[in-house]
C-alpha cells in the first residue's frame, strides 16, 4: 500500500492530561481509513495535530514519505490535508462563495478573484455531487448544506486528503447516508479520506480500513471487511459491553407532567416544536430518542420552565403552564420538577464555584440554606458533603472548585443534587456525556432507583444505546415533532427510520415526511428572497 | 438679516470643520471594531496625537513634520492598546479607559515639563506650522478636510472590495474560522488597530494644528466618544457613520446659534444641544430608531487552544 | 503564547497583582526620570506628602473615602458581570440629590435627620442614574458599557445647565449653589477634609462584602456573573438581576456626593466627581474586586492623590497630572496588561515544562 500519510510515535499532553500516547498509524492513499473510539479517546486530538493545529510533543508526520513540520493549518493545506471539523468554521453573515474563498482569494482584490473562485465552485459542484447555491447566506442553509460547504471549501484547496471529524455528530441519517454516497464519489476521484467517528455502523459501511484508539493509545488496525461491530466495540471499550441494564419492570402510576399540543415558535418564526403531546407517569422512565438539533433542547427548556410555550398546555403536578401563564425555573422546582440539563458546564454549574456552592444552585432561597436573609454556609457544607458521599463524587472536598472535578464528577455532583430533592418529577439530558466508563453506569443504576421509588423520568440522549437500555417506552422525535412511540426493546433499524422522519409507529397519528434532508429549519427559498437577504445583508 | 446663503454656507463648512476629526476617528474606530477590538480609548489618541503634533510643528516650525509626529504617537497609543487586548488578551475596554486617562495625564505633565506653560504649547503661527485653508479661506477647510473626506470612500472600498477587508469582517464575527484558514487572527487584528491609529492620529493633529493654533489641556474634549457614538449610530459602516458625524458636526455647529431660541414657548438649552449625540445614540441602542447588531466576536479576546 | 497554566492560588490573588503594581510604579519613575526629576526623590516627597503629617493623613483618607465608593460601586457590578463605567455621572447624579434634599430641607430638620436622608437621597439618584442603562441593557440589550459612557457625558451637560440656570445661590458668580446649614454638615474627623464619610464608607463594603457571599441575593448575582445560563437554570430573573446590581452599584458611587457635598464643600458645586469614578475601576481592578482589597487600593489611590499634590508643589516640573498617570497606569497594567508578567511568574515558580 502507498501511504499517504504517516504518523510515528505522536505523543501530545495537555498539561496533566496525556491526551495521545506514542501513536502509529498509516493512511492508505485513495481509501477511507477510519479512525474509532470513544469521547477522550484521542482520535481529534491526533487529527489536529496532522492538521497543524496542535503541535505533537514528539513523533514524526510523513507525508508521500517526505517528513514534514506541520507548524500550522497552512502548512497542512499547502501539503494537500483538509479537515472538515465537527463544528463548522462558517460565518453565518457571509455568503457561501466568500466562506469558501476565506483564505484563497486569488488577490488583494476581491472582484477578480472572486469571478474565479464562482467557477471553479461550480466545477467543484459537478464533479463531486455537492450541490449548494453560491450566492446563499450560510445563515440559510440547512446542516447538511453547511456541512457541504465545509467540504467544498478544502477541496477547493485542492485537497487531495480529507479528514472528517465526526461528520454525521449533526445530521440526520437521510443527511449521512448522502454524505457517504459523496465520500464515495469522492474516493473514486481518487481522494484519501479518513474518518473519524464513534459509530460502529458508520464505520462497517464506508470505511476499508480501521483504526481504534483508546485512552490515547492505538490499540488495534483491522481490514473493515476483516471485522465485525462487536469486536471493534469490545477494542473500543476495553471489555465485553453490556448493552442490556438489570432492571425490574416499571410500575407507571399517576401522570405527574402531560403535554397537550405544546408548540414553541421562536422570534423568526420557526417551528421548533409542533403539536407534542406526552405524559410522563410517576414510576417510569420515558425516552426521548432523536438526533441532536431536532427539538429535544427546546423540549427540555420548556418542561423545565426556561422557556415558556407558545401554543399548548403544560399540566405539571396540578399546575397549568402556557404562554399566557408561564411557568419558571423556581416555580418548577417548587413544584418538584428537578432538571439535570444538557450542558452541564453551561447550564447546570459555575465552574469558579466551589462543589458546595455548586450543590445549592437552584436551591439556595430554600429555608434550610438560607434564614433571614443570609445564607447558612456551615449547613451548605454539611450538606454538599452529604451529597458527595451518597454518590461517590471524588474528591470528597466540598470547598474544593468545581472546575477541578473530572466530567464524570461534576455531572454526579449535578445529578445528586437533583435527586436528593426527591422530585416528582426528574428531568435529565444526556445524562452521560463525557462521562467515564464507570460513572456511566453508576448513573444509570441511580436513574432506575430514582424510578423505582416512584418519580417520573424523562431521559433525552442521542445516545440510542442509552435510552434503549435506560427506557421503559421510548417517543422518537424529529423536527420539533413526536413522530412516534415504541416499547422498550425495540430495534435500532425502526427507530434510525423514524429519527429520519421516515417512518411513524402505526399507531401514530401523523403522517410520515417526505424526503427533504432538512432538520426542520426555515430556510427562504427562490432566487428573489436570496437577492433580497445579500442586499439586506451585505456588509 | 444675514443672507441666507452665506448663512448655510457658514454653517456647512462650520459642520464640516467640526465634523472632521469625527470622520477621522470614526473610519479608524470602524477598523478597529470591525476586527472585533472595542476601541473606547479614540479619545486618548487624538489627545496625544494633538499634543505631539503641536509640539512638535512649534519646535521645528514644520506642519507636516508635526502631522508626522502626531500619527506617530497615536501609534505608539494603538500599539499599546493592541498589545493589550489581542496579545495579551486583557480586558478591551479597561484599556482604552486606561489610555484615555493615561493620555489626558501625559499630555500635561509632558507639556508642562517641556515648555513650562502649564501644559499649552506654543501659538503656532502662519502656513508654516499650521495646515491653513486651502480655497475658502472663511470655510475653513485644510487639506485635512479632503483627506477625512476621501477617507470614507476609501474605508468602505477597503473593507467591502479587498481581501484584507473580507479577512477583517470575518476576524471580527469568527476569529476561529479565520485562524483554521491559516490567516493569522493577531496580525489581522494589529493591522486593523494600526490603522485606527493612523486616522485617529490624523485627527487629532487636524485639531491642534488646523482647526486651532496649538494644543490646550484636554482640548479633544470627548469627540473620540461621539465619534465612537457615530460609529455606533452608523451601524459599524462607513457611509452611515460619515453621516453621523456630519449630523453630530452640525448640531454642534450649531449649538451656539440656536442658544436663545425657543421651541414651543422653552428655551433650547444649549447643554441639550452638546448632550444630544450621546441622548440619540442610546436612543439607537435602546432600539427605538432601528436595530444596531455590532460584529459578533466583539470584545472577546481570542484564545487559541494550543 | 504558551499554554496558560493557573498560577498557585496565592500567587493569582498576592504575587500577580503586585507583580503588576510594581511594573506601573516602574514605568511612572522612568517617566519621571525623563522629565529630569530622580524617581526615589519623588518617591519619598510623595511618601511624605501622603502619610508625614495628621493632616495629611487625613486628606489621604478623605480621598480614598470616595476611591471605596466608586471601586464597591464597580465591583459589584462586576460580580454580575456587568461592566458600569457611569460611575462619574453616577456620583455626580447621587450628589445632585443629596443637595436637593439638603436644600429642601436643611432648615427645618436636626442633624441627626438630615444626615441619613442626604445619604438615602445620594444613593436614591445614583441607582436611579444606573437604572436607566440597566433597564436598556436587560429590557433593549443595548451594551452597557456604552450607554453608562453616554451617560456620563448626559451628566455633565445636565448638571451643568442646572447649576447655571437653577440652583445657582443668588449673588454668585461661580455656577454653585447656596451654602448648606450647619444641619447638613457631616461630622468632621480630623480638622479639615476627613469625615464622617468614611465611617459610612467601611459600613458600605461590610455591607458589600455580606451581600455577596452571604446572601442568596449575592449568590445568584455572582451565578448571573458567572454564567448567565447557569443562572436562568437556577430560577433566578436576569433582568431583575440586572437591574438590581446596577441600582447598588449606581448608589454606591452616588455617595461620593455625601463626601464632597455633605462632607467637604457644603454647596453644591461642579465637577465634583472629579474622575473617582474611572479611578474605582482600577481600584476595583487593583483590590480583586474584593471590598476588603478595595479598601487597601482605596487608600493608595488616596495616597497617591495627596502625595502627588504635595509633590507638585515641592517640584514644579511635576503637575498634579502626574497622579492621573498614575491612574492610567495602574489601570493599564492591573486591569488590561494583567496577564503580562505570567510567564515570567511561571518560570520563576518553575511550572512549565521544558518545551
């Protein structure tokens, strides 16, 4: 095999943090090589460094045999490297030829170089089956679309390497399966690509070869045809996985939280979530499955009080909530709606917090923290401290940062708070990201106890191992709507088609979409509203 | 009973006069913000660069060689100031308060020690040392004027037409996509800083060397900040701020004349007048004339995650 | 740059900001070599100056009376990651309605009353001073730190059309008003500028100091500073957030006016703000944001405001300038160029690895 790139021997450390170890690997030229592993496992930290973003503390990068010093993304793209990454380097306000040319401009001046630019876009366009208007406002675009401009702008580079961070982390599998049908058509250009994801099925399909990472360190190289899922998966973790909880089955009781025609429309306009209706039992774990960006934010936001609806009633714990009596977060807590959110370094925590005062947020005008006005700071140590030891959040130093915890840590501390309230109702989204091995399933053991002593769960994860693990029945949303309702156990392939807006449940009242590739966002459409946009916007 | 052509041709080019270290200031400050550094220390650019070019044009009788010095000290402010922020990433704001006091100290102190007349530079006199009017001799109107006004023509064509200007724009809504492109965030940022103190250079010698014959303490009087209010008002764009300026120019200009006047049965207070910049651009921030959307990435300092 | 490592804790809050007061003072002594005067010299007349006499100290305290208010005042807003530049026209508004109520009602009402509602009235308009840009920023999301400039100079011109229009005492030629009864005047300490201000000063950052680490109002102020999501998640309003540190904040720097006013001037005059509240941003800066290290800045602010008044009467060639250059400095160095002396930090303190 001809490589066109080799890696020997990286190493890289972060501080503390030994984020790749004295790895090797070879890039076939002309195939799809894919690099898997789990959240840290060091797969982007590796690919930025042989993109120049980082710089290796030891090893050497070959390219077609040559050693070379990649001091920076310049030096890769001048070496024909190309990275699309996961979160899209586009600037919203500029138009998709200025964010392709963004770097090459072909001159001082941009009248000539970008009448250059249009054409060569338009090539590019036919060649490879990358359709996307030039003119268009990336603002506009649809994630699928603006991930396609991430691509076209490196191989308008002339990028003869592509490497592709977790590309499908944002669409739908309508969006991945075309971008594999483009990862094609490219490789049969002759493009190396090398992939990098945590998805076994997406690995088995496009790749020919595999590399697996772990922990920083690269643990195994397979021919793709060579292997199957459950030996890449066992690489990836490190011993067998075990994909089914113990859990007794569920006793649903009363509806603590029920959702009729519940919409949110933002200020734009757009529909971010349509006609939900649900009902959340005391003693059950409900599951919402979807891929990222669909409406489980927005769900999350409004059950929890953040935002109000705009159409539809809310019914928790007696309380009715709409737009014209909106609930808040506080309202909600008082009524024993306690929520573990999504993001827990934006949402649930104050990093410059120590842990004790990271264990009252939200809960810091309760009578046992706070009397006459003055918060009772022996009483919150006690019971952070309390806290720690129930859920085994290492180190067990109430005083100390929050910042200075491990992910899995902070995200117990988080969840003990939560739970130690004892909630009617407990509200948690992906409850285990970035989350390591041995706490992952430390929660969700906690998860199945809290709703065995009777809360209502409701678990959003894009993670469909989880919720099919986690979950007693599981709704399936897709462009802010619930397009369909299964029992636990029920199979990835159903559920993949209905993430798609493929396929409804039979007994769903709604009918299924059509294939548009979008994820339910508005975008204006014709050539008329996009000359409008430019003018309004140029500039 | 003036005649009222001359009345409107003294009150235009009394705009103009007043109007154009405004211009000036703002085109730089624009540079400035667009990269995504809030420049609040205009003001203490313009005061050093007064200062500077006053004295030095009274030590070596030489205008030019006072613009020189003048541009050459607002330099040093706006390096300052670039180092500050985008090297070592502090607080954008902090330091150009930090300037703006540092400058209305200096220019004292410095002039007080050099020429001992208690922070005044010598009269200048004649077309040696001052930049005199060109063809209407009441009008006021330096060879500075035209460069204020060439000045906003040539930002917009920079900023919209060349390579340097899509760079600037996009370092100013996303340094990340920049920096992933292989174009240097901090060399775009100090170029965009350099120029801010080019023109606020510029302006500020306009001011002691044009529009008076030396330099007063504190005789920049707050135009940087209507000047920042002008960029404000024109939502971060050449010609609009062009326009606030001549707008601000003009109520100033004619503060005084309207002094006396009465407005259904009230006196103008001529404070309203002098206060009025500021009055509509919160007015314009408050959303009550149209929206303001600044550059996205303005005002945080980029990291790279090296 | 390399890799920014967190310094050791006592040398983030001790060491950093020494480090970078040291490097100010530096600067200003080779400014004033260059002017031909020998720094150490200067120094000690400063030194002197500041702290020689009682009566120095005593104006040293009445000034870092005022430092106190307008760095509390930028502080917390700080807290709640609200950035308040008004501080000037704040105090300036505070003063305005300390003296209107002192003149309203000095004649009618003992010491022991007017004393407090002058106080009540100051920090009544200086929160209503803030208000405003507060109430744009939470309700409009107009920039603050904007409009709190803009106000400023709104300030200014108001207080200036007043006091020659309005409240000017009726045979003056100077914009001022009439002088205040002897029931407005704030119990002297000292013998000339030190009163009773002070006490009212260090009453105000235990006040501050309570507020934010022992209140749940604090607490979710700081959350709100922190991080604004973080806050929403935990029930608490932004907007009323917003608006409440903006009102402490702007009432904090209006009682600059009941030192100057009440304390000092006892009229009400122009100018007076005199950039105390530019100044509290860098003694707010220098002290951590902390009251207790407010405080100590607030004394060498002070300090330095006396000593460089003596110092340019010992030596001409230095003008009273030269403490506003100070000030700049300090602000430049603690507060924009506060990250400079890390590296030499860390390689001192042996922290980095060999690259």
């Amino acid at each position: 095999m001809t490589a066109a790139i080799e890696l020997e021997q990286i190493d890289k450390s972060f501080g503390s943090v030994h984020a790749v170890r004295g790895v090797s690997l070879a890039i076939e030229k002309g195939a799809i090589t894919g690099i898997i592993g789990e959240n840290g496992a060091g797969k982007s930290t590796l690919m930025s460094i042989l993109y120049g973003l980082y710089h290796a503390d030891a090893g050497t990068i070959r390219v077609d045999g040559q050693p070379v010093r990649m001091e920076s993304p310049h030096h890769a793209i001048a070496h024909g490297i190309g990275m699309v990454h996961q979160h899209f380097m586009l600037i919203d306000s500029f138009t998709v030829l200025e964010n392709v040319v963004l770097g090459a401009e072909g001159g001082p001046l941009l009248a000539r170089g970008t009448s250059a630019a249009q054409a060569e876009l338009e090539r590019l366009e036919r060649d490879y089956g990358l359709s996307v208007d030039p003119d268009a406002l990336v603002a506009e675009l649809s994630v699928g679309e603006q991930q396609r401009v991430e691509i076209l702008k490196v191989l308008f580079r002339g990028a003869r390497i592509l490497i592709l961070d977790e590309p499908s982390a944002v669409l739908t599998p309508q969006e991945t399966d075309q971008l594999f049908r483009i990862l094609a058509t490219l490789k049969a250009r002759g493009v190396t690509i090398v992939l990098i994801t945590h998805k076994l099925r997406e690995i088995m399909a496009a790749t020919d070869r595999v590399y697996v990472m772990r922990q920083g360190e690269m643990v195994a190289e397979r021919a793709t045809a060579e292997t199957n899922p459950e030996e890449l998966a066992e690489l990836m973790v490190g011993r067998k996985v075990r994909l089914q909880l113990d859990k007794a089955p569920p006793h649903p009781g009363e509806v603590r939280l029920g959702a009729e025609r519940l919409g949110l429309v933002d200020r734009r306009g757009v529909r971010l979530l349509d006609d939900i209706n649900l009902d959340l039992r005391a003693g059950e774990i409900v599951g919402i499955a979807g891929v990222s960006g669909n409406g489980q934010t927005e769900l999350l936001q409004v059950l929890s009080g953040i935002r109000p609806p705009s159409t539809g009633t809310l019914t928790v714990c007696g309380r009715r909530v709409d737009a014209s009596h909106p609930g808040d977060p506080a309202e909600m807590r008082d009524l024993g709606v306690a929520h573990v959110p999504e993001d827990r370094l934006r949402q649930g925590m104050v990093a410059a917090f120590r842990a004790s005062e990271t264990a009252i947020l939200g809960y810091h005008e309760q009578s046992q923290f706070s009397r006459n006005f003055l918060l009772r700071q022996p009483a919150v140590g006690a019971y952070c401290a309390r806290l720690m030891e129930r859920f085994d959040v290492r180190p067990r130093v109430p005083g100390l940062r929050s910042s200075s915890f491990s992910g899995g840590n902070q995200q117990k501390l988080v969840l003990a708070r939560e739970m130690v309230q004892e909630p009617k109702v407990l509200l948690v989204g992906q409850p285990t990201r970035g989350v390591d091995i041995g706490a992952i399933e430390f929660i969700h053991r906690e998860l199945v106890r809290s709703r065995d002593v009777g809360c209502a769960v409701l678990v959003v994860s894009v993670e469909l191992d989880e919720i099919l693990s986690l979950a007693d029945r599981i709704l399936v949303m897709f462009a802010g709507r619930i397009v369909g309702e299964v029992a636990a156990g029920a199979d990835e392939r159903t559920l993949g088609l209905m993430m798609a807006g493929a396929k409804t449940s039979p007994a769903s009242p709604f009918r299924p979409k059509t294939e548009s590739g979008s994820s339910g966002r508005k975008r204006k459409r014709g050539k008329r509203a996009r000359k409008e946009k430019r003018r309004g916007g140029k500039r | 009973m003036e005649d009222p052509l001359a009345l409107v041709f003294l009150t235009a080019a009394a705009t103009l006069r007043v109007a154009t270290p405004l211009i000036l200031c703002a085109m730089g400050g624009l540079f400035s913000e667009r990269s995504g550094i809030i420049d609040v220390g205009l003001e203490g650019k313009m005061l050093m660069a007064a200062f500077f070019s006053a004295a030095v044009a009274a030590v070596t009788h030489s205008a030019w060689w006072g613009v020189a010095a003048g541009i050459a000290a607002a330099e040093v402010m706006a390096l300052l100031h670039g180092l500050a922020c985008i090297t070592y990433r502090g607080n954008q704001v902090v330091s150009g308060v930090a300037l703006n006091i540092l400058a209305s100290g200096l220019t004292i102190v410095w002039g007080n020690a050099w020429f001992h007349r208690g922070g005044q530079t010598p009269a200048l006199e004649g077309q040696g040392e001052r930049l005199l009017p060109i063809f209407f001799p009441r009008a006021g109107d330096s060879i500075l004027v035209y460069v204020a006004l060439l000045a906003v023509p040539i930002t917009w064509w920079v900023i919209s037409r060349t390579r340097f200007g899509l760079r600037l724009r996009a370092v100013g809504e996303m340094p990340l996509a920049v920096d992933t492109a292989g174009i240097s965030v901090a060399w775009l940022r100090y170029r965009a800083v350099l120029l801010c103190g080019l023109l606020a250079g510029l302006a500020g010698s306009y001011i002691a060397i044009a529009q008076n014959a030396g330099f007063t303490r504190d005789m920049t009087a707050g135009q940087g900040f209507i000047a920042l209010a002008a960029v404000i008002f024109g939502k971060w764009r050449p010609f609009p701020a062009f326009g606030a300026c001549l707008m601000f120019g003009l109520l100033d200009a004619v503060a005084i004349r309207l002094q006396g006047v009465r407005v259904g049965g009230i006196e103008v207070p001529v404070q309203l007048i002098q206060a009025l910049p500021y009055l509509l651009t919160v007015f314009l921030l408050a959303g009550f004339i149209g929206r303001a959307i600044a550059p996205r990435a303005i005002g945080q300092p980029y990291e790279k995650e090296h | 740059m390399n890799a920014r490592l967190p310094l050791p804790a006592w040398a983030e809050i001790v060491l950093l900001p020494l480090v970078n007061i040291a490097l100010a003072f530096i600067t200003v002594g080779i400014i004033v070599r260059v002017i031909g005067v020998d720094p150490l010299h200067a120094l000690e007349l400063l030194v002197v100056g500041a702290f020689g006499s009682p009566e120095s100290i005593g104006y040293t305290l009445y000034y870092a009376t005022n430092f106190i208010f307008t760095g509390l005042a930028v502080s917390i807003a700080f807290h709640g990651g609200l950035f308040n530049i008004g501080g000037e026209g704040q105090a300036y508004i505070g003063g305005l309605g300390c003296g209107l109520a002192v003149l309203a009602f000095d004649r009618y009402l003992p010491i022991w009353l007017m004393i407090p509602v002058g106080i009540a009235a100051a920090a009544l308009f200086g929160a209503a001073w803030a208000a405003v840009p507060a109430w744009l920023q939470a309700w409009r999301g107009s920039h603050i730190v904007i409009t709190t400039i803009m106000f400023n100079f709104v300030a200014a011109a108001l207080m200036v059309y007043l006091m020659v229009n309005v409240l000017i005492a009726p045979d003056s030629m100077t914009p001022q008003s009439r002088g205040f009864a002897p029931s407005a005047f704030m119990p002297a300490m000292g013998g000339n500028a030190l009163n009773l201000s002070l006490a009212l000063a260090l009453v105000c950052c235990v006040g501050v100091w309570v507020f934010l680490w022992h209140t749940p109002w604090g607490y979710a102020l700081r959350t709100m500073g922190h991080n604004p999501e973080a806050a929403v998640y935990a029930g608490t309003d932004l907007r009323r957030m917003t608006m409440l540190a903006m009102c402490l904040s702007g009432a904090l720097a209006g009682l600059v006016g009941v030192n100057e006013l009440m304390g000092v001037h006892h009229r009400i005059v122009l100018d007076f703000p005199a950039g105390y509240g530019f100044a509290g941003i860098a003694v707010s800066l220098m002290g951590r944001n902390h009251p207790f290290g407010i405080v100590l800045a607030a004394v060498l602010f002070g300090a330095l405001q006396q000593g460089g008044a003596e110092l340019s009467f010992d030596i001409p060639d230095i003008t009273r300038e030269m403490v506003v250059v100070i000030q700049g400095l300090v602000i430049l160095f603690c507060g924009a160029l506060v990250h400079l002396p890390r590296p030499w930090l860390q390689t001192l303190l042996a922290l980095r690895r060999p690259s």
